[in-house]
C-alpha cells in the first residue's frame, strides 16, 4: 500500500513537472512576442532595420502558430485575443517602412481582429477596441496612406493601439502565470 501511495506522489510529481514547464514554455513564448513588438515600436536600445525585420517576420509567423504555441495553456479565447493583438504591431511596421500596408498577408490576418471588433465576439473587458482602432482599419482595409503631414501624429495612433494590446497581452499573460497546464 505503501508503494502505491509512494508510486502515486510521483506520478503527481512528474506530472505537476511537467504542466509547470508547459506553463513556463508558453510565458517565454509570450514574452517573446512582446519583445519584438516593442523592437518593433522602438522601445529597444541599439535597434536597427535588420532587427526590426526580424521581428515582423517572427510575429507574422507567431500569429499563424500561436494557438499550437499555446494550447494546454491558454483558452481558445485567450489565444485569440493574444493572437489577434500583435497584428497591431505588423501595422505599426509597416506604417513606418511604406507609410501605407501593402502587406498581403497582414491584410488577411487583420481582417480576423477586425472581426473580432464589428461581431462584438468577446466581453469588452477581454478585447476593448481602442478609440484609434478606426485609423488602423483605415490603413489596413482602406488602403489609405499615412498624411505626409502628420506622420508622427499618426504614427502615435498606431502606437496607442499598440501600446494597449501589448497592456492586454501582459494582463493575460500573468493570469497564465498561475493556471496550471493541461496534462
């Protein structure tokens, strides 16, 4: 009886091993999505073009791959929201590079957050819209270009919006913090 017990405890040991590391897998995913958006922003020291590229092409792969990055872990909605809040970022880039969205690809994956918006899908304390929201489906679905004029005061939009979705990712990143991973 005894070795049963003994055997049960370890068995819970190992597999309470193994959520933790699941868990801290997805955090380090997480966080490093965040880090490249804030390359991507320009909160970074030293940065440079090539790095910055580095950094959209990884989001617009994490993107296509954060629910299997994060499945165990996170909700199917908690995915979504994570998901569909670093495409604001991919617009920020190329807002900056070209002024305009001329990326494909980008275009498709907005379209999912934009959405996500009109459809009133999740409560508004999980996925507010900012009040600039407007300006980045202008861009993006509209096809408009940033005013010559204006670049810095527009670009500011874009970081706002940013800036809150990265606010959104870190919230629901410390409630993954503390759930304990599926086995």
């Amino acid at each position: 009886m005894i070795k049963l017990i003994g055997i049960a405890l370890q068995a819970f040991g190992i597999r309470s091993a193994k959520q933790k590391e699941k868990t801290q897998r997805v955090i380090d995913y997480i966080d490093t999505c965040l880090e490249h958006m804030e390359n991507i922003m320009g909160y970074k020291k030293d940065i440079n073009e090539a790095s910055v590229e580095q950094s959209r092409k990884f989001l617009q792969s994490a993107y296509h791959e954060m629910t299997s990055q994060l499945i165990g872990v996170a909700t199917p909605i908690e995915c979504d929201i994570i998901k569909n809040s670093i495409a604001s970022a991919r617009i920020y880039f190329h807002a900056v590079k070209e002024g305009k969205v001329v990326n494909k690809s980008l275009i498709i994956d907005y379209e999912s957050r934009y959405q996500l918006y009109i459809n009133h899908n999740y409560d508004q304390n999980k996925f507010r819209q900012n009040s600039y929201e407007t300006f980045l489906r202008q861009l993006v679905k509209d096809k408009r270009e940033i005013d010559k004029n204006y670049v810095e005061m527009e670009l500011q939009k874009i970081k706002e919006v940013c800036q809150e979705d990265v606010a959104r990712i870190m919230s629901l990143r410390e409630i993954l913090k503390t759930r304990k991973a599926a086995a």
